[in-house]
C-alpha cells in the first residue's frame, strides 16, 4: 500500500514513479499477475472507481484498470498472501461475480509498480459511435482443443486481432496478422482483407479476449456467417494447453502491457533486432526517456547503445539529468512503437 491523493476523490499515487519501479524491484513479496474484463453497465463509474482504489490500494494491488460504463479491464498483480481477499472482495459486487482470472503464463511479480484506475469512454478504443456496435451477438467461444481442431479446417481463416508490433513477436500457425498500430484499425481492416470469406469459419484471438468480444460483434454485424474466438485469448490458452497435455499451435512470444513486455508461449523465436538483425524476440525502451521508443533489441546491441535505439538518443542519455529535462520541457513525444511496415513514415 503506497501514499495516495484522495481530495475530492481523485484517487492517485503521490510517490515518482521511478521509486515506485525501484521498490518493487527490490520487493521480495510473492505476487501474482492477472488480467480480467468484462463488458457489463456500471451507471456510474466514478464513484465504482474510488470503492476500487480504496479497498485495492489496502489489499496492495498494482496495475492498470479501466472502468467505462460498458464495463472493466484490468490488468494487475496482487500480493499472495492477499489473493483470496482480493477474489472475495470481487464477489462482493454483482457485476463482477464468477470472473474468469487469467493469471499470468510467466511472472515474477514485477509486473506493475503503480496503482492506477481510470475511467475510459471506452474498455477498448473502437473508434466505433455510442451504440453502433451490439454486443449482444459475438463469436462463439472456442477451448484449446476446439480452436487447434477447427483452425486446422482447410475452409477456417485465423486472424489475429492485435497490433503488428505483438503479433511480431508471436502469433498462431498461419494467421492473417493485420499492420495495425491500434485496435480500431483492425476492424474495417479485417472486414475488408476477408471479404470473400463471409461463409467460412473465422477465428479469432488476441491476448485476453476483450478485443475479439467487439471484433467478433462487428464481423456478425457485417455479414460474417461464422464467426468465433479464443476463449480467454492466448494467455488462457497456454494454461488449457499445459494442464492437458493439447499441442501448441502458438509459435513465440506473447506481447503483455506491462514491466514484463512478454512471456514465452513456445521457445522458438520470430523475431529479428532492430539494431542489427539478429535472431531476438525481447522488446524494450530506449532509455531516452523523451523518446521511449519501444523496440527489439538484443544483448549485444543493448551493450553497445546503453538501452537507447540509436546513437544520438544514446547521446542525449548521458547528458546531466535537469540537461534531458530542459531539452524535453513542452515536447510530447506521444506512443512511439518501431516498424519496418507501413506505419514507419510517420515516426
């Protein structure tokens, strides 16, 4: 539990963020990483958001939630001493009872060092108007097993619903991978690139479900016959997988949004380092705090570039730290994500 702002409920973390990454670093406290969501009305997600900030914060939860009021999307790590508090807590509130948790494939409970909850127009950025999209007809839920079977159907199409740059580092055995920097991309992408395939099996994943839960809703609305989804998306699918003995369709890496920047699925490696081009699925960013840039980067070229992605960030680094602060007063650098597709003019 960390010192938080609570004036007039505007719930945050008073301690810099570098501290924060520091002592959970150090931390030797056992944790465990999970994500849920579920798209369900909260009339007012305000005030549900301080009832989670509070009760959270005493449990010593970390991560990143959003609250909407279509529902909520986490993505945390709780201490282990406190998770049955934690599971009990949630069903306590109706909307969140019977959750499905999808702990973490690979953890070493340093996955978030923060607390934050924020309220979002949206769970998932669709770029789609109030009402437009109805989420009341989506895509079957597939197991393992029945994903591998009918992905295997030579009428099936397999399409992954993330970005380019996590589909870069895995992604299943001869899925369509759209060049998307974000979520709302994708949809009128994928209706397109498969519009001759209206009356085939489709099916389609991503990390933890909640993007297929509106992908595959737009697809019906769209004509698409047969349309299903990875139940609990990837990160549940490796957990089915090893607990039955079921092969691994999945080749690499699984890309996660927090300090752990991806977790091993399967040990081949697709990927290549940006800086040189050698076989290397492991992502980072440029130590350039102004950049940030995320990227691959291997060991060697971690060594030589001091973390940063290229020269002159590398320069700019090593300059005295109230230096780097004058030079990036007033500039927004904005999400800088590294590709080689057909995105890379605009960085």
């Amino acid at each position: 539990m960390i010192k938080v702002n609570q004036n007039k409920g505007a719930l945050y973390n008073q301690v810099d963020g570098r501290v924060l990454k520091l002592a959970i670093k150090e931390e030797k406290t056992p944790r465990v990483t999970l994500s849920f969501y579920r798209y369900i009305p909260f009339p007012d997600p305000e005030n549900f958001r301080i009832e989670l900030f509070l009760t959270w914060n005493h449990l010593g939860v970390l991560g990143r939630t959003y609250v909407a009021r279509e529902g909520i999307n986490a993505q945390i790590s709780v201490p282990e001493a406190n998770f049955e508090a934690f599971k009990n807590h949630l069903e306590t509130i109706p909307q969140l009872q019977h959750l499905r948790l999808n702990i973490a494939v690979e953890d070493d409970g340093k996955s978030f060092f923060k607390l934050k909850i924020k309220i979002k127009e949206k769970l998932v950025a669709d770029g789609l108007a109030e009402g437009e999209l109805d989420l009341s007809r989506r895509g079957i839920h597939l197991k393992a097993q029945e994903f591998n079977q009918l992905g295997t159907h030579p009428e099936s199409v397999v399409v992954d619903m993330r970005n380019h740059y996590e589909s870069r580092i895995g992604h299943f055995e001869g899925a369509i991978r759209p060049d998307v920097d974000t979520f709302r991309e994708s949809l009128p992408l994928v209706v397109e690139m498969l519009a001759d395939h209206k009356d085939k099996p489709v099916l389609m994943y991503c990390t933890g479900g909640i993007r297929c839960e509106k992908a595959s809703a737009y697809l019906i609305q769209h004509g698409f016959q047969e349309v299903y989804q990875l139940d609990g998306g990837i990160i549940n699918y490796a957990h089915e997988i090893a607990a039955n003995g079921i092969e691994n369709k999945f080749r690499g890496k699984n890309f996660v949004f927090d300090e752990r920047l991806a977790e091993s699925i399967s040990e081949e490696v697709l990927a290549t380092c940006d800086q040189c081009g050698a076989p290397c699925d492991a992502y980072t960013n440029c130590q350039h705090v102004a950049c940030n840039m995320l990227f691959i980067q291997c060991p060697e070229c971690a060594a030589h570039f001091d973390g940063c992605c290229s020269d002159t960030c590398k320069d700019i680094f090593h300059l005295p730290e109230e230096t780097q602060k004058a030079m990036r007063r007033g500039v927004d650098a904005g999400v800088r994500i590294f590709s080689k597709g057909r995105f890379a003019q605009r960085r």
